[in-house]
C-alpha cells in the first residue's frame, strides 16, 4: 500500500490537513483560496507539490504556475504556463473570448490583450472547465510573477466563488505581490519544531557525530532546506566528528540560491554592511555606520531590514538576523578580498575596543604575524582569569561569554603563529580550554595539529588529554599516570605559569574525587605542598575538606567561609567550582547557593558547560540533603541532560547515582535498582568507586525502605571493601545506615565496631548533619536501657531538624523504641516524623511510621486520592517510559518530541496522577490500572 503524496513532510500534517480541507471545500474560510507564506526553505513549494498530487489522486484537476524572475518581464508569461494545459477548452468559448485567450497563448494576431479583457476570457475558460470537475491553481513565488498574469488572476480568484475552483499561491515572507490585495487566508509557514527537525535530520542523515547533530539542528533552526543539505556539503570525516566544523558552514548551490537572493539586489553599502553584521555578531549599528565607507544616507541597514533580512533593535543597539543561514550565505556571497576588506573597515571602528579590534585584524591577516598572536592571546586571557576584584565592575564585553571565542581565538593565534613552539603551545591552550566549553570532539584534533607543531607534549598536553580521558572514557587510572607526567613535566620546565599549574591540578581534584584510593589525593597533596600556603586556595581547600576533614575542622569551615567571601565580583568558574565541591563535601553549600547558580546563568550558553553541568549537580545534592526533593530532581534532570549533549560521561553516571539515590528515598525501589545497576555496570569495570558507592548507597536505601535489612547491609558493606571507616565522601555520611543495618540484622557488635571507629576517625566534628549521623547511630546501636537519653540527645543536637531526613529517622527510631518501652510519648515522636516524611515526599518511611503508629492505636488515613483525570496517550506513553527510568531525551527521542516537551508533559500531568515527582510515577500508573505492571524496556503490561 502507497503512502499519501507528502506523508513524508515532516512536522507539516497541520499545513496538509489545512490543504485537504480546502481543495475537498471543507475550508471554513469565506475565501476560496490561501496563501503560504514563509522564509526561505520553509517547505512552501513542497507543500504545494504534495497539495496538487493529493487533489489529482481525488480526481481534481490541478494547474500550475511557478515564476522565476527572469519571466517577470515577460507579458502573460506566467498565465501562458498556468493556461496552457487548457487550449483546446478554449474551442468552447464565445468568439470574442477565445480570441483574448489565443492571443495570450500567442496563437493570434494582435497585441497581448489588456489585463481586464484577459481577466474576463479566462474567467469564461474556467466556467467551462469547471463543467467537467474541480479545478485547484497552484501559483508559486506569485511576487515574480508579471505584472499583466498578476492583474489578470486577481480579477479572476475575485470571482471564482460560485464555482469549484480554489486558488493556492506560495510568497516568500516580506516579498510583495497581488496577493496582498485579495484578501486571501495567510498560513504561516515557519520552520520546524525540534522534535520534527530531529526526525527530518536523523531520516535523512544518519550517523552524524553528536556534536556535528547538534551543530546541524542549531544552524538549521529548523529550516527543511537546511536540514536535508547542510550536512551533504560536509566531508564524511567532518560528518562522523573526526574534523572540526568551520565557524560558517559550506552552503550548497540551493542554500546559497535561497538565502542569497534577497542579498543580490540591495545597493552596495548595504550589502557591505552586511557583511560587517555578518562577521561580527556582536556589532550594533552604529559601529556599522562608522565603519561602512563613504556612505552618506540615513540608514544603510534600512533596505536590509525592509527585505526582512535582518532585525536592528534600537534600545540595546543589537542586530539579528532573521535565519542563522543569512549570515552564512552572505559571508559566502563574498569574495576573500571582500572579507578581509569588511575585517579591516570593522578593526578601525572598533579602536576603542582592543580584543575585538584584534580579532578582526586577525581574520584580516594573509600570513604568519606574531605580533597579531600575541595580541589573540591577551585577548583569550580572560577565560583564564580569576575573576575581577570585588570593588571591580565586570565588563560585559569581557564577560567570559567568551570561553567558547578564547578557543577560536587561540586556535586563530596558532594559525598565526611563525614559531613552531608557540604554535604548539596555542593549541594546546585552544584544547584546555575546549574540554570545559563541550567541544570535546575538537580536544584530539587540537593535541594531535599542537603534536604536529613541535614536541615532545607540555604538562598541560597531558593534563588535556587526562581530562579527556576522564570525562569521555572515565578511565582514571590512565588519567592518574598522565598526570603524574603532567606535573613532572611542569617541575622540570620551571614554568612560572599559574594557569598551567591550575589546569593541571584541576584535573588531579577531578580523578580525586571520584575515587576511594589515597594515591591520588596523595599526589595532589604532595603538590600542593609545593606552593605557598596561601596559593591554589580553592584547591587545597577542597582537598582538605575529602581527605581531611576532621583534624581541623573548625578552621577548615572558616577557611572556605572566608575563600567564598573573599571571591571576586564574577568569579572563574574553576575557582568557584572546587570549593563548592568543598562545601558539600563540609555540608555548607546552602549560604553560597546564589554564587552557583549566578555562575550556571552565565556559563550556561557558550561558557564553560562542563562547569555548568558538575554545580547543578552540586546544587541537587544540597536540596537533597535539605528535604527538597523535587527541587533536586529538577536540577539532576537538567544536569543530566546537558552532560549527555555535551558527551561529558563521567557526569552523567554521576548524576544518574544520585537520580538512584532520589528514587530510593522516594520509596520507589525498583526505579531506585534499576537507575543503580546501570550505573554500577558502568562505573564498577572503570574502578570508579565514588560513582559506584553512591550507587550501591541507593540500592542500600531501597532495601532499607523495603524492610530488607539483610539486603541493605550486604549493599552498604560493599562500599568501602577495607573495613576501614572513611571520612571521606559518601562514608561520612553511612555511619547511620551501617549501624541501622547491621542492628537489624543482628549483628550489634558490628554496629559498635562501626561506631568506634567512626569517633576515632572524628566524622562527628565534620558538620551538624553529621554530628546528627553519628549521634544518632550510638542511639540506634545502644543497649535498650540506654537508648533514650541517646536519642533525646541527638535530637537536641544544634541545628538537627536542617537536616530532615536524617532528623525523621532518628525521631521514627527513638518513636520505636519508645513504643517498645510502652512510653505514651511515642506517638508524638513518630507523628512528628511521620509528618516530615510525608513533607519531603519519602514515602515508604512515611509507610513505615504509619505502621508504628497504627501499633499505638492511632490511625493516620493515607489520604483519599483525589478524582483521577484522565491521561492523554502521549501523556501515558511519556509517564510509562518515564518511570522505568528513561530521561527526558530518551522519551524525546523514541516519541519524536523536543525533551522540553516532554518535561512540560510530566509536569502537566503529575497533577492528574496525584504526584509530584518523577520517582512516584510507576507506583502511580500501577494504582490506576490494578494488575498491569509498569515494566522497563516496554509499555505497561498485566
């Protein structure tokens, strides 16, 4: 079976079903025609082609019409194509008319007809075919159709309204015809929704490397055209993400025919300062005035914004134009010489403004210059730098918007570098600096052209590539070693560069982190000994809050209080980031949240994303631990999604820990396995053992939630095979679950063993939270004669109920054991905690403490669900994959939707389920429809 003419218009059956509906009369217009208008390659004439396909497979009798400019001059030219299917009608008419209709034809003698008599003749001619069925008009790109056609068909779609006839034209938007005059319905064609774009891209270009896609779905924006062609002028290299990309892409013939034409007919300075908006996306108007030469109108940009190529907004003097690939075409309109004419006309207007200036002399430059690389390299400082001083505004052209523009910068600057070494060394600075930027596709290209360049590699080449390694591979043992090197490398040079050391430290603290071995930490810390005691703050902060938190830690939490107050006014997020790692690690992050989430408002678009995305995950943590679950699984999901855009693999991992964890404490242990496993699966083979503790912390919690003490102790042991207890993160924060465990299951000297060493280890000194960890594991481990006091101690504790999950289990814990000892104040304590539980969203703990309280003789209703609504069938298919733990992206991409999208569906439809939160979808479906299980891989089944 043959699939409808245009089944294959992606993301236009809105537009198909609008065209059905008029050629059938089902319109609900009161005129019998429409227009398409849109930009250049919307899909306008493809919607028209589908449209007349469609009405000859009804039977209906379609004539066509498509103009081109070199007809525009040509009398009736237009009508001649759109008529001639129809000669031997005109053997019907009266003699008068068929002698218009001849001469228009060109078949008679005499001079074309005028418009008024053409227009009447042809009206009769179409009576008369319209006698033998319907007829539909196709008229394409009507602005160039002649001016004679043009007249005479507005007469005639005036007055086709009492016979089967329907009028489809297709304009470009901004270009003026006779349409205009005929009031015609409009339908805006626009370009694609993300969700469709992907479709149309992944159909017809499958395999592009990740970054390529992205890069593909950006320059689109959504434009068909686009879509199918961008990649076609790609090398398969560039395709599968082996090459960069160039800053603008190569156009084809019909992406240049497209978004040139416009271009071609404005007066020269315009066209010049065009191409100035081009080059320069960050140029407003008046800096185009000064620099277009010996222009002496009003507005050299008017006639470009009266073709609807660009828009000029005046308050904040900003230039945008209307499709990303006007920019390109008009770049590629240019001849070299013209380019680097534009480069030089902008480098003199921008004299006030050095890195800018530079840049433009840069790309105006025809050979070696190292004057000009150096000048590229002061310009890429900023990305390095540590901020501004407090007192010290930030310049916002100086915002280090530009991490991504510091590495084209110093790749240019290499490019202009004479000197084989500074070459290198420009490279690999460009590489550094992409691994935090989401270019990590271009990092190997970058190292191997700076190999090229001169050898052996620098400390920073091996740092590059261990952080390479670790985001991409999460091979930290091979990152450890590359290391090392790194920092011999750099003893051995001498060099007197903080930004190398920094960088190489940086990555140290990032293999650091996500292990449980002391060889790491111990590298850094020899390290850090090298410098003076009040250098690489962050750092050695950062190291002392994992690796030794409890010998001094007072000092410890006033140090990192003091670095936060000591940041500048706009901080680098390298130094930022570090002690944020340090405050979560010391539970302080809650007074500094703000500076975070300044710092992801600013990196978020063309920053340092792989920033971005480890301080949401910061950010998430703390909710957690503060009882605000939704909050922290709001900015997991986001977190997790940007590190799978950007390919940042050790992140995601981490984060989907976390999720793991979310959904434990949720109560939904098999959502909380699930997540679990596949993280162990890939963290375990790596010897990524924070990654995986936190994992197995979660199948630990959901063992625990369920009652499956036994199950919940092998869990919690296999953390930190040693035996030993850690201080160090996440052991500092399992002191109450080891204990918890192993009493349950009956092993109560175990628990004491775990105890006694979590006080010699000190992980009570480390923060409130885990004052209250420790405080109320000796409760939970103490004889039954001495337990009480315990507990009334740890719940006194200062600032104990800041840290609501673990202040509920203890007060559910000390509620058990007042009920064991028949004390009347037991269903105070677990009410207590059954009220936290139920707030914070920790469902099978509240299950757990109604049980309690239920043993006291007090019934505490569930709550009656509401009135279920009713769930759309995509609102079920997103909920069904959503709960067996696939992210927003992937429900996007096996239903075809944007992962906005699909977040706005969740959030629509936890309301209709009763809910709020992802974690509680599976239980939630399951309640609507007894007996069918929500089952990973698959839709719901019984």
């Amino acid at each position: 079976m043959t699939s409808r003419p245009g089944a294959d218009l992606v993301g236009r059956a809105a537009e198909l079903r609008l065209l059905d509906a008029l050629s059938a009369g089902r319109d609900e217009g009161c005129r019998p025609g429409l227009l398409l208008r849109g930009g250049p390659g919307t899909g306008k004439t493809a919607l028209l082609d589908a449209a007349a396909a469609r009405a000859v497979d009804a039977g209906t009798r379609v004539l066509r019409s498509s103009a081109v400019e070199f007809e525009a001059g040509m009398t009736y030219s237009a009508l001649h194509q759109l008529l001639y299917p129809l000669r031997r009608y005109a053997e019907r008419l009266a003699g008068h008319h068929r002698d218009v209709v001849d001469r228009i034809f060109g078949l008679a003698p005499g001079p074309p007809p005028d418009p008024p008599a053409a227009g009447t003749a042809v009206l009769a001619l179409f009576g008369e075919v319209a006698v033998d069925g319907p007829l539909l008009m196709v008229a394409d790109d009507v602005p160039w159709i002649d001016r004679a056609s043009a007249t005479a068909l507005g007469f005639v779609v005036r007055r086709i309204g009492d016979h089967p006839i329907v009028f489809v034209a297709a304009a470009r938007t901004g270009a003026e015809s006779f349409c205009d005059q005929l009031d015609l319905p409009v339908r805006e064609i626009g370009p694609l929704v993300e969700s469709a774009a992907v479709v149309l891209l992944d159909g017809r270009w499958p395999g592009l490397g990740p970054s390529v896609r992205r890069r593909m779905l950006a320059e689109a924006a959504g434009n068909p055209l686009a879509l199918r062609e961008l990649p076609r002028e790609l090398s398969a290299r560039q395709r599968a993400g082996h090459l960069r990309l160039p800053a603008l892409l190569p156009l084809s013939g019909r992406l240049e025919e497209a978004f040139t034409t416009a271009v071609e007919g404005l007066p020269a300075p315009t066209r010049t300062a065009l191409l100035m908006a081009a080059l320069d996306t960050e140029i407003g108007p008046d800096v185009i005035r000064r620099a277009v030469p010996n222009f002496e109108g009003s507005d050299v940009l008017a006639p470009a914004c009266e073709a609807d190529l660009l828009h000029v907004d005046a308050a904040p003097g900003r230039i945008s134009f209307r499709h990303r690939l006007t920019r390109a075409a008009i770049v590629h309109l240019a001849s070299p010489g013209e380019r680097r004419r534009a480069h030089r006309y902008l480098a003199a207007a921008l004299s006030d403004v050095p890195e800018r200036r530079t840049w433009h002399l840069a790309e105006a430059a025809t050979g070696p210059d190292e004057t000009l690389a150096r000048a590229l390299d002061e310009a890429a400082l900023p990305a390095w730098r540590h901020g501004v001083a407090p007192d010290e505004p930030a310049a916002p052209d100086r915002r280090r918007g530009t991490v991504s523009a510091a590495v084209a910068a110093l790749v240019r600057a290499g490019e202009l570098s004479p000197h084989p070494g500074d070459r290198s060394r420009r490279l690999t600075e460009a590489a550094h600096l992409a691994t935090f930027t989401g270019q990590l596709d271009d990092v190997p290209r970058l190292l191997t052209d700076a190999g090229h360049a001169a050898a052996p590699p620098t400390g920073l080449a091996f740092a590059v590539t261990a952080h390479l390694l670790t985001h991409d591979e999460g091979d930290l043992d091979a990152a450890h070693r590359l290391l090392t090197r790194a920092l011999d490398d750099n003893a051995a040079t001498a060099t007197d560069d903080d930004r190398y050391h920094y960088a190489i430290l940086y990555a140290l603290l990032l293999v650091s982190l996500h292990t449980l071995r002391p060889e790491p930490w111990q590298l850094l810390k020899t390290t850090l000994d090298r410098f003076e005691p009040t250098a690489m703050t962050a750092i050695r902060l950062c190291y002392e809050a994992y690796a030794d938190p409890t010998t001094a830690s007072d000092a410890l939490r006033k140090g990192l209080a003091d670095a936060f107050a000591a940041l500048p006014a706009d901080p680098a997020p390298w130094e930022l980031i570090p002690l944020a790692f340090a405050a979560v690690a010391m539970d302080a992050l809650s007074d500094h949240r703000y500076l975070i989430s300044r710092m992801i408002e600013r990196e978020r678009d063309g920053g340092a994303v792989a920033m971005v995305v480890p301080a949401l995950m910061l950010l998430c943590h703390d909710s957690y631990v503060h009882g605000r679950w939704d909050e922290g699984e709001r900015l997991a999901q986001e977190a997790v999604d940007l590190a799978e855009i950007h390919g940042y693999r050790l992140w995601e991992r981490q984060i989907r820990a976390l999720l793991a964890s979310g959904a434990a404490l949720r109560g939904d242990a098999d959502l909380a396995r699930t997540r679990s496993e596949e993280t162990t699966n890939w963290a375990a083979p790596r010897g990524i053992e924070v990654t995986e503790a936190y994992a197995r912390a979660a199948r630990h919690l959901a063992a625990m939630g369920q009652g499956d003490y036994e199950e919940a102790h092998v869990q919690v042991g296999r953390i930190d095979a040693s035996g030993a207890r850690s201080v160090g993160v996440p052991g500092r924060w399992l002191v109450l679950n080891l204990v918890e465990a192993a009493v349950r299951t009956g092993r109560t000297d175990e628990a004491r063993e775990e105890l006694a060493a979590a006080r010699t280890a000190g992980i009570h000194r480390i923060s409130s939270r885990t004052a209250l960890i420790c405080a109320g594991a000796e409760a939970v481990a103490a004889d039954e004669d001495d337990a009480g006091p315990l507990f009334e101690a740890a719940l006194a504790l200062p600032h104990a109920a800041r840290w609501p999950w673990e202040h509920a289990r203890i007060q559910l814990a000390y509620g058990q054991w007042l009920r064991r000892t028949r004390d009347h104040h037991a269903r105070r304590c677990l009410s207590s905690a059954l009220e936290t539980f139920d707030r914070i969203g920790a469902q099978a703990m509240a299950q757990r403490a109604r049980n309690e309280l239920r043993a006291t003789g007090v019934v505490t209703p569930s709550g009656p669900a509401a009135p279920a609504a009713a769930l759309t069938v995509q609102e079920r298919q997103i909920a069904e994959l959503a709960a067996v733990g696939l992210t927003n992206r992937q429900i996007g991409e096996r239903l075809f939707l944007s992962h906005r999208t699909v977040g706005s569906h969740l959030h629509r439809l936890y309301p209709k389920l009763g809910i709020t939160s992802r974690a509680a979808l599976r239980a939630a479906l399951e309640a609507r429809t007894p007996g069918v299980t929500v089952r990973a891989g698959g839709p719901a089944v019984p």
